[in-house]
C-alpha cells in the first residue's frame, strides 16, 4: 500500500495504490483540528469519499487498485494561495 500526499499553493492531491493482489479497505484521517478537509473528490470518476463524524475516511481499494483524489471541494480556485 502507498499513499502521497502533495501540496502546493494551499491545495492538495492523494494517492492511493495498493500494491497487493488482494482487495484492501483504508482508513484514515488528512489534516489536523478545523482544518480537516470533510470531502475527498475523485478526479477519475464520481466515486468521492465524505468523512464519517469523526473526520474518518474509508476507501476500499480492490486488487493492484488505485484512486486519486483532489482533497477538499472543487472550489479550489478561490482557495488557491499566492506563488
């Protein structure tokens, strides 16, 4: 299993690939405090990922599976920091 996470300009990416010929369920939380981003949208199909209450994300991965997500909303643009 392998997950990066990059981040630039106050937006970030994640992605998930898992490595083994058997399916897989990941959880875990981004962020810290307020700052923990509730949405995860995927950016290769309408399969997003919403926390549960506790800010906890769960995503089943199937064999030599992957997902790649924009972390936060699509409003990026207007979030997006100064170089």
């Amino acid at each position: 299993m392998l997950a990066i996470c990059y981040e630039w300009r106050s937006n970030a990416v994640l992605f998930l690939h898992n490595f083994n010929p058997e399916g897989r369920c990941v959880r875990f939380r981004i962020g810290t405090g307020q700052d923990r981003p509730k949405k995860l949208v995927n950016l290769l199909s309408d399969d997003h990922s919403d926390a549960n209450e506790t800010g906890l994300h769960s995503i089943a991965l199937e064999p030599y599976g992957y997902r790649w997500f924009r972390v936060g909303g699509l409003d990026y643009i207007l979030k997006r920091s100064e170089l």
